[in-house]
C-alpha cells in the first residue's frame, strides 16, 4: 500500500473505466490512488446494467467515503451535439478539443486538480478504448498535467507509457507520411479515434446503455 501511495503521488490527475466492477472494489481503487474527487466524462451518465454506476447512485456511495462528485459530460464527453464536431459520421476528437467550451473546461480541471486529487471516469476499462485517454488525457498532457490511468489491479499506469502502446497498436503502416515521434504519435491517436469514437446513428433515439461509455 505504501509503494502504491508513493507511485501515486507522482500524478496530477488519473483516469479510470467502472467497466462491471463492482463499487466496493472501484472506490477501493480510488482510496489506494489517493483520490478525493471524481469528474464524470460519460455524455450519459446511466447504466443499466451496472445501476451503481448511474449518477446519483455513484455520488451517493461517494459521498459516504468523502469523495467529491462532479459530472462533466456537457463539457468532456464523447458524444457532440454540435454535428460540426463528426467526421463522416464519427466523432472528430481533434475538433471537439478545439472548442471554447472545452478549452475552458481544461482550465477549470486542471484549476480543480491544484485542490482536489482528481480523476476522470469513464466506463471503458481500457484507456485506449476510450474518449478519456484519447481525448481528455491527451489535452491534458499536452499541457504538462502528469496524468495516470488506474486499471482494475490497483497499478497505475503512467500516460507517456498508455502512449507507447498506442503508437505499437498502431503499428508502421499507420500514416506513411507520418515523421518522427510527435507525427507517429497523432497519426496513432487519429487511427485509434476513428476505430473507437462515437459513430452517429441514423436516428437519434439510442438507448442509454448503447452510449453510456461515451
């Protein structure tokens, strides 16, 4: 636990998946990082099938252990209302993080992370599998924040390393154009983006547990 402690202090703000974990052992991860206050990124912030993960269920069980609450999928989530942010049908994380409302939105985390131990949740439990890295970690690092993801075994895993695994998924033929480490870097975030981001429906009427993790 000491070790644990000691590797989490090195962080600014984590990122974490609820996934079907169940919330004992989710706010058990939370307490080993040191966490004090959760940011909810999902656009909805529902489920069904794991009902302890639906917003007033989740700050509720929070509160009890002295974790704050906030949710913020208006500003971080993955699935725009604006139809300006979708690249043939899918999300286009590159435009969404250059929207005012979400330029502010990392001024007011990284603010909130000076007094709180914040981390971001989300319901992927593989970072790469999710807006929070993708999108949210990825401004967020860009700007100096040391930002660390929590999987289900109570490690943490710092971003720079989520990162090279993404550019070894990615693999060489991921942008032939690409040139050094920085343009292999976006190029694997791009590919990756595109294979999990949000893809629009024809119609708008989808059920909460279809976009949950958005």
């Amino acid at each position: 636990m000491c070790k644990l402690k000691r590797i989490a202090s090195e962080f600014d703000l984590f990122t974490v998946g609820h996934s079907n974990i169940s919330i004992e052992r989710f706010i058990a991860l939370l307490q080993q990082a040191g966490v004090t206050a959760i940011a909810d990124v999902r656009s909805v912030p529902l489920s069904r099938r794991f009902p302890w993960f639906s917003k007033n269920n989740l700050a509720k069980n929070l509160a009890r252990e002295g974790i704050d609450y906030t949710a913020m999928g208006e500003v971080f989530g993955g699935r725009p209302r604006d139809e300006r942010l979708f690249r043939d049908g899918i999300a286009d994380y590159e435009e969404m993080a250059k929207e005012p409302h979400y330029q502010d939105g990392l001024a007011r985390l990284m603010a909130e992370a000076g007094r709180w131990r914040v981390c971001l949740m989300c319901a992927e439990r593989e970072p790469l599998d999710c807006h929070r890295c993708l999108l949210v970690a990825r401004s967020l690092a860009e700007r100096g924040v040391a930002v660390g993801h929590i999987p289900h075994d109570g490690t943490i895993e710092p971003h720079a390393h989520t990162e090279q695994r993404l550019v070894a998924l990615a693999g060489e033929d991921c942008d032939l154009f690409a040139h050094g480490q920085g343009e292999r870097l976006a190029a694997a975030y791009h590919r990756r983006a595109q294979a999990v981001a949000y893809r629009r429906k024809k119609t708008d009427s989808v059920k909460a547990d279809a976009v949950e993790s958005k």
